[in-house]
C-alpha cells in the first residue's frame, strides 16, 4: 500500500513499545495524564523504560479527582475521600469537568439536580466559575482546582520514583486527554490550568484516540481493521470509529529497502456528554433517597426531604457506587448506612433486576452514540471489524447486554485495561512529540467533529450603511466538519481597509448542548495605510492573505497575516545583436582576396625566379591574409541596442494583529494567571510548613515515647551509668514536653517544636551514649589489641627472607605499634579516673583508627620491590630474561631489567597472608 504526499505529511511518526533511545533531549520524562471525572490516573515514559502506570502513596493505580480544604491544609486523592462523607462542603471534586463551561451547561447543572454539595456560580468578573468551598469561605476557579490536581501528579510520580530508586528531577511536559467533544474554550482552559500547574503541554489528546493509540501501537495490521471504540466513563459515553492499517516506507534515509508501519486512523466520533457511570448511581440515589424519606416522614410526622441535607446524600452516593460495583457481578446486595440522617438508619435490599428496571430508559441513549460514530465515518455495521470497550461504566451487564442486542454475533473486546488505556495511550503519544525519543514508526491521525468559519467585516465603526455603498463582509469555511486536525489554511482577498475576523463554530447544532459558538476575534490592522501607500504609487488594492492553523491539541488560531501588491513595470536593458552590413561586406572582401590570391600564385609559378626565400616568405605572407578572411567570416562583429523588458516586483507588508475573546466564558487574562500562580504558591507554601510541622511534632512525640520507655525497660543499666539526679532530671523533661507538645505544641511554629526536641534530646543523648559506649568502648580495645597482636606476628614472619627491607623501615614499623599501645594505655588510665556517669574520655569510634598509620606502612612496605635475580635456562644453561638487554652468563651476576620491569616488580602478598 502506497501513501500518498499529503497523507504521509499528516501523519506523525509514534513510538513502540520497548524502543525508547535516547537522543539530544529536552526531558528526562514525560507524563501522559487522564484526569477523568472521578480518578485520575498517571502514566509515566523515560528513556530506557517502558511505558507504566504511576502508583499513587496509598500504592494505588488510580487517584480520586478532589481535594478537601480543612483549617488551611489541602488533602488530596484518598486523603480527602475518606473524609468526604463528614466534611462534604469542603470537598470539591471532577473539577475538570467544569473547565470552560457556565453555570447553565447541563455538566454544570445536572450538580444541582443530583443535590451535591457544592454547586459553581458564575462570576462575571473573571468571565467564567467560582468553586464556594465551605459556604463560601473560600472560592477557587476550576482552572485554579484542576492545576492542584496536576501538580499533585507531578508529586506523587516523584514519590513513585523515590520508592523505585529513581529521581527525574522537575517534570514538567506532559500530555493530557479530553473528551472527544471537548470545544475549544474546554481545551483552552485545560490548558491554562496546566499552565498554572507549572506543566508544559506538549499536546492534547482525545481520550479515545489514546486508547486506540494504546491498542495498536505495537501492532501492524496487513490488510485494514475498522474498529469501534465504546468508551462509557463516569461523567460522558464516547464512540469512536478508528481505521488500523500499515503502509510501507524505506528501512532508512539512503535504503531502498522497504519496512511495513503501523497507521492509525480516526474516521468518525458520537457521544453523550452527560451520560456515565455517574448516571447510573444517581438512579440509585434517587431510589435510597425516596425510600428513606418514607421511613422518616413517618416516624418524625414531617415532610421533609433528605436530598436537603448534604452530608446525609454524599452518604448515599458513596454508598450507590458500591451497590452499582457489587451487583454488576452479583444478583442483588443488602444496603445499610447506619444513622443516615436524624438518628435514623437505611436498610434495604437491592437486586440487580430493580437497578436495570430504574435504569431501562438510559439503554436508548447507551446506544444511539454507536450510530452517530457510524454516520460521522460513513461507514455501516458490517463495516466494523471488532468492537472494544474502555472506561469504567461499560462493566454495568445492563450496558453490555444492550449493546450486544444492537451489535448483533460482533464480540464485545475487552483487550485493553479499560482505566489505563489513556493515560498510557497520551504519554505514548508524548514521546514522539518529544525530542527526548527516538522510536519506531506508526502514524496517527485525528479529526476535529465540529466545522470552523471565519467572518471578515470592515474593521473601523463607521461601516458605511448608507444606500449608495454596500456593507463589505466576506464568510468562509476553514476547517470542514470531520476534518483532520494539526493542518493549516490561508484566506485570500483583495481589500483595502482595516478589517475584523470572527472566528467560530460553523454549525452550533452539533455542538454538544450548552456549548457557545463563539471562538476568537481579530482587529486586523495596516490594510488600510499600506492599500494608501500603493495607490500613491498607482497600484492597485492590496491582496490581503490570513493563514489558520488547528493545532494536534484542536485549537484553532490565527498565525499569519499579511497584505501584498504585485507591481509590473518596464525597463530598457542593453542586449548584444549581430551587426548584417558587417556580415555582408566581410564576405564580398573575403572571395575578392581569394581570387586575388589565385591569380598571383599562377603569375609566380610561371616566372623564373631567383631567391627561394623571398618566394617562402610571400607564400607564408599569402596564407595569413587568407586565414584572416576566414576567421572574418565566421565570426562576424556584434553591435548592442536598446530593447525594452517586463519586470514584477511584489510590495508585502506584515499586519498588525490584535486578538480578543468575547462570551460568557474566556480565557484566563495575562494578570489573573498570574494572580493564580502566587495564590497556588502560597498554597504550596503553607502545605509544605504544614508537612514540616507535623514531621517535627510527631519527630517529638516519638522521641517523648523512646525516653519514657528507656528509662523504664533499662533502668538497671541506665543506673550504672547515670546518678539519681540525671535520670530524675530527665524523667521530668520527658513530662514537660509531652504535657507541652498536647497543648501551648498545637498552636506552636516548626522552629519551637524543634527547640524543643533539642531541649530533650540533648541531655538524653547523653546518657544513650554512655549507655552504648560502656560495652562497645571495652570491646573496641580488646579488637585493637588483638589486631596489633596478630598483624605483628604476621609480619615478622613475611620479614623472613626479605633482606631488602632495611632495618630502618622495621625500626619506623615498630615505633608505631608502640605509639598505638601507648595511645590505647593512655586513654583507659584517663577513662578509668571518670566517674561512669561523667562523659567518656574517648569513644569506641576513636579505636579502630590507631592501626591507620601501621597499615598505611605495611602497604608501601609491601609494595616495594624486591631485587631481580637472573633465571638459569636448564635447556642451554643459558640465563634467560624478558627484555633485549643483553645478559651475563655468569650464575652469581645479577640481571639489569629494564625501566618497564623494574616497575612491575612489587611483592604481593603470599596466599592465605592476611595483614
């Protein structure tokens, strides 16, 4: 299979797995992120390794999206889940599902309609949401939330690499997925709030398009697959339809050799964007809810509803979650959740029957994303090769088994990890983009669902409207619907005036609902001065060109604009033509000669002539003339003249763009993201003195316990090293800090606390130290002596038969093991006139370094040379030797070695000697 030109640009070479090289880089790891609306989880590429999945501290593949806010500490992931259910108003969670979406977005509004906890309000100032948290304490954006989310994936892939013994320094490129349907303002933000998280977005990835991409990138299909990928999550049912095929390309650069590639391709998208897991649990809910609310009403005789109480319905929906999990494997389950509410508990059986009774309407919906995908593709049923099921919601049997009854004998595939999928599919897709890898080929290509247009006005206000001139405007299609993305277009028009572009959605039904529009706006400035500048010079109006580019990450944006004329004119140019008259005349004097010539030469060879030479000379004089006429002939003068030549010449002028954004929802401004960042540090800040306070006060506590229980279990030995008064002393510190540490400790700084750690440490210290030295200072000693002993004995036995170890040398080896014997005799007469509850004279760590000058002797002695003695050859008695000196043949004389020999003639310990 052939590709063509412009295929083979769109595609992008991706990495298989297990081939990561590495290269000149610009990072030592990339993290592909699935935020997600409930978990989110980390994937994890560096050179060398495999793709994996990162294990968070609690050694969990996946991580709870929330963060819970408590007495200015911020606990994230399972920290602050299992507090969710008592403090739910200071929880938020699925923050990502809020970014870039108002108030009135069915995601937005459907929090309401489920009674959670914190429900976003729409802040006109910042045109886009504020997070209440703790009734409205505390108010952050999504952007804010989401980019504390990221920064704690960045911390625990750094946990995780502590606890595997790796260290990858400052992460900050990544990859990160969105929905399928995911419209530019949600990308945008996702991208600010990466952004603010400190990240460096390499790409966006839909999260289908990364499961795919983690499906096959490491297969290579020899005829083409068309697969449907179903991918039901907490929050969103996503179809997507992806061609698998393979092409062919050259091994190499210089190869004509041809290798197969993997290809994979996007042909269509359908989905849902409110219909999940989380759907299915609220049906649960509301079944709980109702069934609670008449056991209450009845015994308290009122008619409130408990869907009113916040913490008594997060209660519910932690509890619907688990029912939903049992019975997708199981036929029915007892629910209890004790003291709800009012002193009152919840007590119902629950089958799975009943929960696809209450959930039998959402099948039509389950279902109806598969057509759309279908369509988008243009594609059929019997078009699709293999279906395979990713996200969590697809473990629901209701689910399976509806759409097994629409897709008919197809197989329901459950090849990959269904949780895992995007996350490793974005940091794979993540190492191409990367310069940090260099990988094997397989080419992706996505699609952008929604069609983009663009429409140009007359920039300035006074649009003439008057009925003599007609309003100029211009509309166009840039990017088709199902279009490939990570392409660029150019406008072209002829114009001369300033103009404004609006850049938006071509056809707002598709959109998903609650979706805006609109996208950017441009002034577009320096038309019209550059059109005036032309015309000054009579030239026409100007051809304004807007090149747009939709970006891999689906952004669509204006990059270049620019006006320019196109100017023909005239010149005189000197050309070189031939001369005719010169030509002609040249060729009449030529044949006149020639005759000439003729003539002469039979008047000669008739007449007697006296002297040779003379005759030569004008025979030679003859043949010259006749060689210049023929040189004349050919070739013939030139003559110039004035012609007159088309020329082109092109005016380009660089316009002067300034973008906007207009809507309820925008972007981050320049100054709140930087109002953002400061308060997200400060948070940071305080979380790490938070840490650093709690490891110093439990450092504390834990020392208050060792104190008290050393004291009590050996109290015998302490007293044999301690007086009375010291242990008394030290027994009332231990109470002090500990009565200290339960109460002035609460409200104390990290410095006090460790001032007070100090404050008992230091005499305690002392006596652990006595404690420990009373044995290993008497054995310390006894080690050295015995080490002296034997490595003297040692030695005077190597001495034997070393005649070159001069008596000096042994004299210095001698002085230093008395100095040794000395010091170690000193030192027990100091020790043995202190009390033993007085500090030590020396300590056991003293000891072993009084045999550091003996053996640093030893060595240099055993390395010293001894001298060469000449071999007899018993073949010839003649003496041999390893280097071309010449030798004596007397036994007695010594052999010369050369400079090399002598060097590598050192005494080595004999075998079994140990110094």
């Amino acid at each position: 299979m052939k590709v063509s030109s412009a295929s083979a640009r769109a595609l992008m070479w991706i990495a298989g797995v297990g081939l990561f090289l590495s290269t000149s880089v610009s990072a030592k790891a990339i993290l592909g992120v699935d935020l997600g609306s409930l978990y989110m989880k980390v994937a994890l590429v560096q050179r060398g390794a495999p793709l994996e999945i990162v294990t968070n501290m609690h050694s969990k593949r996946k991580t709870e999206q929330m963060i819970l806010f408590d007495q200015g500490t911020r606990f994230y992931g399972a920290d602050a889940s299992s507090l969710l259910a008592r403090k739910p108003t200071k929880t938020p969670g699925g923050m990502s599902v809020l970014l870039g979406r108002d108030e009135d977005h069915p995601s937005v509004k459907v929090l309401s309609e489920r009674h959670y906890p914190i429900i976003p309000v729409y802040n006109e100032t910042r045109k886009g949401l504020n997070i209440p948290i703790d009734g409205g304490k505390q108010s952050y954006s999504p952007e804010e939330l989401t980019a504390m989310v990221l920064h704690y994936a960045e911390e625990i892939t750094h946990h995780y690499g502590k606890e595997k013994g790796n260290t990858y320094g400052d992460i900050t490129d990544c990859v990160l997925t969105v929905p399928s349907f995911a419209t530019q303002a949600e990308r945008r933000a996702l991208l600010d709030a990466a952004e603010l998280a400190g990240f460096k977005v390499l790409s966006l990835i839909d999260e289908n398009t990364a499961s795919a991409l983690n499906f096959g990138m490491d297969k290579t299909f020899e005829e083409p697959q068309i697969y449907l990928f179903y991918n039901m999550g907490a929050s969103s049912l996503q179809v997507s339809v992806v061609k698998f095929h393979s092409y062919e390309v050259p091994e190499s650069k210089y190869s004509k050799k041809m290798k197969r590639v993997g290809s994979i391709e996007v042909l269509g998208k359908g989905w849902d964007a409110t219909l999940g897991g989380m759907e299915f649990d609220n049906r649960i809910v509301e079944y709980m809810a109702d069934h609670f609310n008449r056991e209450w009403r009845k015994a308290r005789g009122h008619d409130k509803d408990i869907r009113d109480i916040p913490r008594a319905m997060t209660k519910l929906r932690l509890q619907a979650n688990k029912v939903k999990h049992v019975l997708s494997a199981n036929q029915e389950i007892p629910v209890h959740v004790d003291s709800l509410h009012d002193d009152m508990s919840l007590s119902i059986q629950m089958t799975r029957t009943r929960l696809e009774e209450l959930c039998d309407d959402l099948m039509e919906r389950a279902v109806a994303p598969v057509h759309s995908a279908l369509v988008a593709a243009n594609l059929t049923l019997d078009d699709v090769t293999a279906i395979e099921l990713i996200g969590g919601g697809m473990r629901v049997p209701k689910v399976q088994s509806g759409l097994a009854a629409v897709l008919g004998e197809k197989e329901l595939g459950m090849h990959i990890n269904s949780d895992e999928s995007m996350a490793l599919g974005a940091a794979f897709f993540g190492a191409n983009i990367s310069t940090a890898f260099k990988v094997r080929q397989v080419g992706l290509t996505d699609i952008n669902p929604f069609p983009i247009s663009i429409s140009l006005e007359n920039l300035e206000s006074d649009k003439k409207t008057s009925n003599d001139k007609e309003v100029w405007s211009k509309q166009a299609t840039v990017f088709k619907t199902n279009g490939k993305i990570a392409v660029k277009k150019t406008i072209a028009f002829t114009h001369d005036e300033d103009v404004h572009c609006a850049l938006d959605y071509a056809e707002p039904e598709t959109l998903p609902t609650g979706s805006k529009p609109e996208l950017q706006r441009y002034k577009i400035k320096g038309i019209a001065g550059f059109a005036k500048e032309m015309e000054e010079k009579g030239l026409g109006k100007p051809k304004v060109s807007l090149q747009f580019e939709l970006s891999q990450s689906g952004i669509t944006s204006l990059i270049k604009a620019e006006a320019a004329v196109e100017e023909t004119y005239t010149v005189e140019v000197e050309v070189e033509v031939e001369d005719d008259e010169d030509k002609s005349s040249n060729e009449t004097d030529a044949a006149d000669e020639t005759t000439e010539r003729k003539t002469e030469e039979t008047k000669d060879a008739s007449a007697e002539t006296t002297e040779q030479s003379t005759e030569e000379a004008e025979k030679a004089d003859n043949e010259t003339k006749a060689g210049n006429a023929t040189k004349d002939t050919e070739k013939p003068k030139k003559k110039t003249k004035m012609v007159e030549k088309e020329m082109k010449k092109t005016h380009k002028k660089v316009l002067d763009v300034e973008e906007y954004h207009v809507g309820k929802i925008q972007p981050l401004s320049k100054e709140l993201k930087e109002e953002y960042k400061f308060n997200i540090a400060e948070l940071a800040r305080m979380d790490k003195e938070r840490m650093l306070l709690e490891e110093a006060k439990n450092q504390l506590e834990s020392y208050i316990y060792k104190v008290k229980n050393k004291l009590s279990d050996e109290e015998e030995k302490i007293s044999k090293i301690s007086t009375e008064e010291q242990r008394e002393e030290l027994s009332k510190l231990t109470m002090a800090a500990e009565d200290w540490l339960f109460d002035e400790g609460d409200s104390a700084d990290v410095a006090t606390v460790k001032a007070k750690y100090e404050e008992l440490a230091k005499p305690a210290e002392k006596v652990w130290f006595r404690l420990s030295e009373s044995t290993a200072r008497p054995e310390a000693v006894q080690a050295l002596k015995d080490k002296l002993k034997e490595t003297e004995e040692k030695l005077n036995k190597w001495f034997e038969g070393k005649d070159y170890i001069t008596d000096d040398e042994k004299a210095d080896l001698a002085s230093k093991f008395e100095a040794a014997r000395k010091w170690v005799a000193d030192k027990e007469d100091e020790q043995a006139a202190k009390a033993s509850h007085e500090d030590p004279a020396f300590s056991s760590e003293e000891v072993p370094g009084q045999m550091q000058p003996i053996m640093k002797l030893v060595t240099r002695l055993m390395k010293k040379p001894k001298p060469k003695v000449e071999k007899l050859d018993t073949a010839d008695n003649k003496t041999s030797a390893e280097t071309n000196e010449t030798v004596k043949t007397n036994e007695t004389e010594k052999v010369e070695s050369t400079s090399d020999e002598k060097d590598a003639a050192e005494e080595t310990v004999p075998d079994g000697e140990e110094l």
